[in-house]
C-alpha cells in the first residue's frame, strides 16, 4: 500500500491521521493506524481527568460464509467518548475504515454504527481475497484492538479438464473415468450407478467386490462385462451447497449375439403366428428378418415386425405372420448386425394340421354314396380324379373328409385313399392331421 493513499481526518474535538513506517530491521513496510486525539492524552488508567478509558464490550464473531453473499463484522465499544474506532485487514495491514470514513478503495466495503457504541464493517459480495483477519481498533495508549476472521467457504465445482466425458470400452478391457473437483474446503467424490446397481471394483490382487458406492476421484473399471454398462454418476460435495454431479456414460462394445427361444415352431394354416428373437449388442445392431434361402422381408400387413428395446443392450425382434398360407412355412432367418460384426439364427415353421375346417373347400359337386356305412374307411370310391384331394402327405398323417353339417363321413389313414363319392350336393372339407 502505498503512503499517499493515507488521508487524515479532522474531526470536530481532534485529529485522524494514518502514516507510514518502516521497520529498523528488514525494511518491510508496516502500517501503523495512529488515532490521536487533540483534546485527550491517552493513559492506563481506567480514567483521565475523569474521561473513561473506553473497552471492547464483546469479542469479534467469526464469520464463515459462501462466496458472493454479503459480511459483517460488528464490534462493541463502551464508553467510546471522543475515541476513535479504526478497521484494518490484519494480514495484508490494509486500512479499510477509519471512524466513519472508508479508507480503501474497495467499493464494496462501507462502514456503520449504531449510537457510536456498534460498530460494522460491511463487506459486499464477498471473494477469495477478502478471506483473513480483520481487526477492530480504538485509539487509545496504549492502542486496544480485538481480531475476527472472515472465512470464505466456496461450492464444489469440476474442473473440465481434469474430468472425465463418456467412455467407450471393450468388453473385458478397462474402464477409467476420472472427476477432478475443486471448491473450500476440498470436496469428497463419491461414485454411484444411476440405476441404482451395483459397481463391480477390483483391487491390485484382482479380488472382486460389489458396492453402491465409490469414493476416490478416479473409478477403475477392470475386465468390464456388458452388464456394467451404463451412466455412472460422480457426486463432490464439501458441506457448501449446492451438491453438484456429473454423468459419465460407460458403453461397452461387443459383438451381436442372439437367442432363439423356439427354433421350431408350429401352427395351423389360416392361424396368426409369431416368431421371436432375442438380440444382444453394443453398439445398437441393424436388425431384419430374412426368408430362406436369402429373401429380404419387408414390413407389410401379412409380416408384422417390431423391435422391443428391454436394455440399453438387449432386444426383442418380433414378426407376426398373419393367415399362414401354405408358401409361408419353412425357415426364415433373424439377423443382427453391428460395427463388430454379424450374427444370424434360424427359425422352422411348419404346419400343425388343426380342427378348423379351413384347408380346401368344394362347393356344389356331384358326389356318389356307394355305401350305406356312414363312417367306414373303404365306403367311398371317386369317380372323378378333380375331387380327389391331393395331400402331399408326410409320414403318419390322417386325412378326414367332413360334410357340410359338421360329421365325419371318412377317414382315411396314412397312404390309404383321399377319394369321395356321393350323390348328394354340398360342401364337402379335406383335413389333414398329424398323427405326431
């Protein structure tokens, strides 16, 4: 500070005057505050002239606030008469105020009293710099003077630089994240799982263990599976609010794999039928169903399609066949591709023959009843090859023939006769059953 920055102050009974020194030994500047008062010598006794020696009524709280609010200190002088109260910034020797005039150049420093027995110092907006002592004096001799310290507490806050974005890694290799706080006092980290799972941890001897939480500025990730993929949170605090976070997103990359609940599926003709595949990759595959030996399915009202995000690394590839006709049956193929690779599985559907009548229909044909056996096996001969149902059988399979009102007028078993002769008029269905 320099010496010309000192002012002296007239007051009504004496003068205020503040000037600099410097020391025998080192030649260090030091800044002696001297209240000299014309109209009164100062002396150690409780009383001059019948004058009270004033005394500090209390000592000096100590503050401890958040950067940015707003201070003050507040001394308590009794029997202050002519005396003069002075403020200094203890550790830099900087006069802030003297009496009722501020001295420094900070504006954000003002002075008050109340009933010249209280004195303030306020300081405005508080910063890093204000922290440290600051002493309140009265000008007696010799001088009294009490101390209060100003501590400046700041909110943690990361340091870009030294924190860590969102990471990739390979399944089985090593994850490092890393969140540099900063803030007063120094903040803790801490380390959770925003879904609320475990964190896997190794120690040096490769030890596993699972915690919810981790404390330490950097996390180690060792030999990552799939299932620890996801956004981990690292949390600093230092007891100055606000708690502040930050979201870190471990991906885990690998190739696509996938499972087929049902290799082999069946259904009637005529029937809805849904195929599904279960798909596990990272990053997200490309996934589509293919009719075998190699044809592309497109989406339509006959191939339902729909895809079921269940993690951020597993789906469900669904297709639903609508009204299964016979040129849909045979394998179709659900495949699965990334930027690692690809993968494929295969799906069988075949027909199961059902009760619902739906296979072949005959309306108004000229069949001949040459028996009077309404259910025997041999009783029916066509006389006309068109109203002869040809099967395509496979082994072990019944062929039944219904009339129109429901009952059974033939079955024929495994390799026997599909034929049917009547005289009547009506409508006549051919099932096809499995005996399997």
């Amino acid at each position: 500070m320099m010496c010309d920055r000192f002012v002296s102050v007239e007051a009504s009974r004496g003068a205020l005057s503040a000037r600099c020194a410097t020391a025998a030994r080192g030649g260090s500047m030091l800044v002696h505050l001297l209240l000299l008062s014309t109209a009164f010598a100062a002396v150690n006794t409780g009383k001059h002239g019948g004058i009270e020696v004033p005394e500090f009524g209390e000592p000096i709280t100590n503050l401890t606030l958040p950067i940015g609010r707003d201070a003050t200190f507040e001394c308590i002088v009794v029997n202050l008469g002519n005396f003069r109260v002075g403020w200094v910034k203890a550790d830099t020797k900087a006069i802030q105020a003297i009496h009722e005039h501020v001295i420094t150049h900070n504006p954000r420093v003002s002075v008050s009293h109340s009933d010249h027995s209280t004195w303030y110092l306020h300081i405005k907006n508080i910063q890093e710099e204000d922290r440290g002592q600051y002493m309140c004096q009265i000008n007696t001799d010799p001088m009294k003077s009490q101390v209060g310290f100003l501590d400046v507490v700041i909110p943690p806050d990361f340091i870009p630089e030294e924190t860590s974005g969102d990471t990739m890694v390979p399944e089985g290799g090593t994850a490092r994240v890393a969140c540099k706080a900063r803030g007063v006092p120094p903040p803790r980290v801490m380390w959770k799982r925003e879904d609320g799972q475990e964190i896997v941890v190794r120690d040096q001897s490769g030890t596993k263990s699972k915690v919810l939480t981790y404390q330490g500025e950097v996390l180690k990730l060792t030999k990552i599976s799939r299932s620890e993929m996801g956004t981990y949170l690292c949390i600093a605090g230092n007891g100055v609010p606000p708690t502040v976070s930050k979201r870190i997103h471990v991906s885990v990359h690998f190739h696509p794999v996938i499972q087929v609940p049902n290799q082999l599926v069946g259904a009637p003709l005529g029937t809805d039928v849904t195929i599904e595949c279960y798909v596990e990759s990272s990053p997200k595959s490309i996934n589509y169903w293919v009719k075998d030996p190699g044809e592309l399915i497109i989406p339509s009202e006959h191939h339902v399609m729909s895809v079921r995000q269940k993690s951020m690394f597993e789906a469900e590839m669904t297709m639903t066949i609508k009204n299964i006709r016979r040129e849909d049956l045979g394998s179709y193929i659900c495949v699965a591709k990334n930027s690692l690779g690809d993968v494929e599985s295969k799906i069988r559907l075949y027909e199961i023959p059902g009760n619902d009548r739906h296979a072949y229909q005959y309306p108004d044909r000229d069949v001949r009843i040459t028996t009077d056996d309404e259910y025997g096996t041999n009783a029916y001969d066509d006389e006309d090859d068109d109203d002869s149902m040809k099967t395509n059988r496979v082994p072990d399979r019944a062929n039944k023939w219904y009339a129109n009102d429901g009952k059974v007028i033939v079955t024929a078993a495994a390799g026997a006769s599909n034929k049917l002769t009547t005289t009547s008029t009506a409508i006549f269905l051919c099932v096809i059953k499995s005996l399997l």
